[in-house]
C-alpha cells in the first residue's frame, strides 16, 4: 500500500488537471451563454459578437490550470485565501464542502472577469461586458444559496429551523413592501427620529416645499443659504439624525438656512419638464429665499443632481442678466459629463431613444426602478448581502438611518427623465456654450462666474472623483476643490463629531486639468471636510445680523413644521 500511494496521488493530480481542463472549457461556454443583450442595459438588446484577444486567452488558460492546481496541491478543505466576507466566516472553512465550492466559485469569477477584459473589443463594449458578467458571478455565488452556504447552515441547525422560518417572514414582508429591506425600516419616521431639525414649510407649488429652518445662535449671517438636494431621492439625507444632519450643522455655524423639498411625483406631475424642474423649482426657491430674507443675495448648494439643476438654474439666471446668488457649493455633482464611470454602461442612443419613446411626452419614472438600478452598481454590497442575511440567516438588518433614506425612493416626471438622459449623460450638452437650451435661454456656464467650493468622494460610483473634479475646468469663478474619503453618500454625511475618514486639500490652490495632477499636490487631513467648507462659506456670508424670531415674511408665512407634507408621500 505504501508504495502505491505515490502512484496514486499521481493519477488522482492526472484526473484532476483533465477536469479543470474540461471546467476551463465549461467556463468558455458559461460566458458565452450569459445574455449580455440582456444583462447589460441597452435598449437593442443585441448582445455583441464576442472575440477574444488570443495572447490574454492562452494567459488566462494557463492561469486558470495553475491556480486549480495549486487548489488541489493545498488541499479543498482549506478555507480559500480571500478577503471576501462572503466566505470569511469560520463555518466555509470548517465545511470541506462549503470549502470547496467557495474556491471553485472565486476561481471561477476571477476566470470569467479575465475573458470580460480579454475580449476586443472598443472600452465601452469591454465595460457592458464586464458589468454584465459581474451581475451574473454576484447571482451566482453559493452563498445565495441555502444548499451552499455553511453559515446559513450552521444557524439553522443551531437555531432548530428558527432562522429558516424567520426567513420565510422575512420574504414574505419584502414582497409585500416590494423591496429587500436595507434595515428595519420600522424603527423609523419621517418628522420623528429622522428630518428632525425645527423649522417650517414657508412656501409650495406642484414641484416643491420651502423649508426654513429655526436658528439655533442669537445672530445669523446676513446671506441666507439655500440647499437644493437632488429630486432623484428625498431631502432628509441632508436631515437625518441630530448628530449627522447638515442642515442643522449649517444652522448651528449661524447660516439662515433654507431647503428645498421635493415633492413626490404621481400621475398629475407626469408631463413635468427638465424646464420645469429649473424654473418653477431651483429659480424659484432662490428668488423666494431671497424675498423672506430681504437679501440682494443667498448663497446656495447643490447636491448630486441637485447640483447639476443648481449649475443649470446660474446660466439661465446669468443668460437673463441676473445673479442672484454670491457663491455656490456643488457636492458630487456633474456638470461636465465625460466621466460617469459606471454609470455610462446604460447609456447609448438607442437606450435614450428607448426612453424618449416610452416617456419623453409623459409618463412616470418609477422610484423603484431607480433605487434597483442604484443598488445593482454594487450588487453583492447592496442587493445580495441583504437576500443572505433577511431569508437565508433569518435576521433582521440593524437600524441604520441612511439606508431607510436609501429605501424612501421617488418617482420622476417622464419628460425630465428623458432630457436629464439626453443632454447630460449621451450628449453632455451642458459645458458645450449654447448647445443646450432651458427655460428659453442658452446655457454657457462660463456665465456662472462667482465663488464656487466643490467636494468629490473618493471611492464615489455614482459621481466619479474624476467626474466631480472636472467642475473646476467648467466654472470660470474663483474655485475651492476638496477631496473626502468614501462614497457618493457616507462621504458627504460625516460629521467632525464622529472623526471619521479624512479629506484632501491643495494648499496652493491650484487646479491642473486633470484630478489625478491635483492629488499629487494635495495633502491628506484627518477628519471631517465640513469645517473646512464651513469655513469658506462663512468668509462669502457677509455681516452677522439678529437672527429672525419668525419663519417667512410677508404674505410667505408658516404653513406647517418642518419636515413638511411632500416628503411624506411614498412613491
């Protein structure tokens, strides 16, 4: 018996190098059965024709043998050297089987994401494909799946087939909501322990309420300050709880703030235009603002598509010959849309067309479909993550304010949809002098002359870093640009109080074409970038002066506390 062992492990090595040769091939055929017609976002729905770079073929065959051997050599029931949480539990590595298919699946996904970049192909066609491959590993892999995943196991068995019962609630409640549920959205209400900050809806139309809020210092600055959050999402992630609410930091630094609050589209708003939105919204809120406050001038911020309406509503205001506002805040938005990073995987003509078709004279954009889209750009953080955790492992997600906010969507009116699509992420309209037309004048930015701060995330995918820094090349004004560490979201919402994550500021102020140049200049500051901006606005504020002991002026008065009815609708 001994000295057939040897000989043994020989074949046994033998037998397995022909099956990883045979999975190599399976895995040739699985890329090319996946529908990438479908999976990538593209009204055609013609997936393209697929060929592959022969050199990156051999490479990733002999890669791909190799590592497979090296699985074999090491042994299956050895947990798989990787940083994914997804198989970090202690119960993958105590499971050979668990063990095995956890290495079998990153092999696989490493493999598949390497003919993705091997196919020749122009970037963009290489990215759809990516994307689409990417949707299809996170389905695929075996943690999803109650037969596959050991952690999900290990607690039923332990719970006596409790957590698989609570997971079955689970379900059921997410079907009913129409949602994976992010967090308990229970714990949770709008006016209660999120949107909490004291204030008072001082003016509405059919596209939004005006919010002042109460001050919170005995004199305020003379130049009120205006937010325009983005109409894709509701107001509060500007509000959420005391502690990491923006709004009430900037009224705390002794800002006279204002909001804009969004309302809600249904059916009545379905013919809405992008020059609605612009006029009716953004242009009014300001010349409001400005009427309660009596200042010649507000200072205003935009954030994410709030931004881009807040940069459109300054050109058309410049174009008119007026210029209401003394500086402006743009965080992580776009005005120039060259880099949408991911995001540009949805877009071509016949998606656009698609759109226009289906919606551009009317029609509503549902909040659901959006909030799916957003959730699916990182689809085992946002989606899968939580399909494990609610019905596999029976748990319910912990409170987390930001994510009930994630899961609050809202609906857009058709026609703004389709226009926002057209002229922003196919045609980038707006930095291209007079190509664009809102509200009967020509956008030319180089108009929006005035002060400007502008903040980008780092890891944003939503907003790439590069995408927000390309503001600084579009305005012409005096600039102020700072990096912060993390997303779209979380690196906005973080507070001084907490000292989280870091930010990054160029002492010299100078603003090179490309952001990458800028980082070399750059240092890296520990903490929150709010006092930093907050610091800036104060010096663009102008005098302090008695703060008002009522909301509104005039025939602009009090019509409910603040957080307002529109916030309150559900899409």
């Amino acid at each position: 018996m001994t000295q057939k062992a040897p000989e043994f492990w020989t074949q046994a090595a033998q037998q397995f190098q022909q099956s990883m040769a045979e999975s190599w091939t399976k895995a040739m055929q699985s890329f090319q059965s996946i529908d990438l017609g479908a999976a990538v976002p593209s009204a055609g729905g013609k997936a393209p024709d697929i060929h592959f770079a022969p050199e990156k073929l051999q490479a990733l065959q002999q890669q791909y043998l190799q590592d497979a051997m090296g699985m074999f050599s090491q042994g299956f029931a050895t947990p798989p050297a990787t940083a994914d949480k997804r198989f970090s539990g202690e119960a993958w590595g105590s499971n050979p089987i668990a063990a095995y298919s956890a290495a079998v699946y990153l092999l696989n996904a490493r493999t598949m994401l390497g003919l993705a970049d091997a196919v020749e192909a122009d970037a963009k066609t290489r990215n759809r494909i990516r994307f689409a491959v990417e949707q299809w590993m996170a389905a695929a892999a075996p943690s999803n799946f109650l037969a596959f995943n050991a952690e999900a196991q290990k607690k039923a068995i332990e719970t006596k087939g409790e957590s698989i019962a609570k997971g079955m609630q689970n379900l059921v409640h997410d079907l009913r909501q129409g949602h994976v549920s992010m967090t308990d959205e229970s714990l949770f209400e709008v006016g209660k322990n999120v949107a909490t900050t004291e204030g008072a809806v001082v003016f509405e139309n059919a596209f939004f309420q005006l919010i002042e809020y109460k001050p919170l210092t005995t004199k305020v600055y003379e130049k009120p300050f205006l937010m325009v959050p983005p109409c894709i999402n509701k107001f509060y992630i500007l509000d959420l709880q005391p502690e990491n609410s923006l709004v009430r930091y900037a009224v705390e630094q002794g800002h006279r703030t204002f909001v804009v609050s969004w309302r809600n589209p249904d059916a009545s708003m379905a013919k809405a235009t992008w020059d609605d939105y612009i006029e009716q919204a953004v242009i009014k809120a300001i010349a409001v603002t400005q009427e309660i406050t009596g200042s010649p001038s507000i200072n205003a911020l935009g954030f994410c598509v709030g931004g881009t309406m807040l940069g459109t509503a300054l050109a058309v205001l410049a174009a008119r010959g007026e210029k209401p506002v003394a500086s402006a805040t743009f965080l992580t938005s776009l005005l120039d849309f060259t880099d949408t990073g991911i995001l540009d995987v949805f877009i071509d003509d016949a998606f656009v067309q698609y759109r226009e078709k289906e919606m551009g004279k009317g029609g509503l954009m549902k909040g659901q479909d959006l909030a799916s889209t957003f959730s699916f750009l990182r689809p085992n953080d946002l989606v899968w993550n939580y399909v494990v955790g609610n019905y596999l492992k029976g748990e319910t997600p912990p409170p987390f304010d930001l994510l009930y906010w994630n899961s609050d969507s809202t609906n857009l009116p058709g026609p703004y949809y389709a226009w926002y699509l057209r002229n922003t992420y196919l045609e980038n309209n707006l930095v291209k002098p007079g190509r664009a037309t809102v509200c009967g004048e020509k956008v030319d930015l180089n108009l929006v002359d005035m002060p400007v701060y502008i903040y980008g995330s780092r890891e944003d995918h939503i907003v790439p870093i590069g995408g927000a820094y390309a503001s600084t090349q579009v305005l012409p004004g005096k600039k102020r640009f700072v990096m912060g560490a993390s997303g779209h979201i979380a690196g906005v919402i973080n507070p001084p109080a907490k000292g989280k994550r870091s930010h990054w500021i160029r002492s010299d102020g100078k603003l090179p074409k490309a952001q990458s140049a800028w980082l070399e200049g750059a240092t890296e500051y520990p903490g929150s970038w709010w006092t930093d901006w907050s610091t800036w606005l104060k010096s663009h504020a102008g005098k302090q002066i008695t703060a008002p002991k009522t909301y509104g002026k005039g025939k602009y008065k009090a019509m409910e506390p603040a957080p307002g009815s529109y916030v309150k609708a559900k899409a």
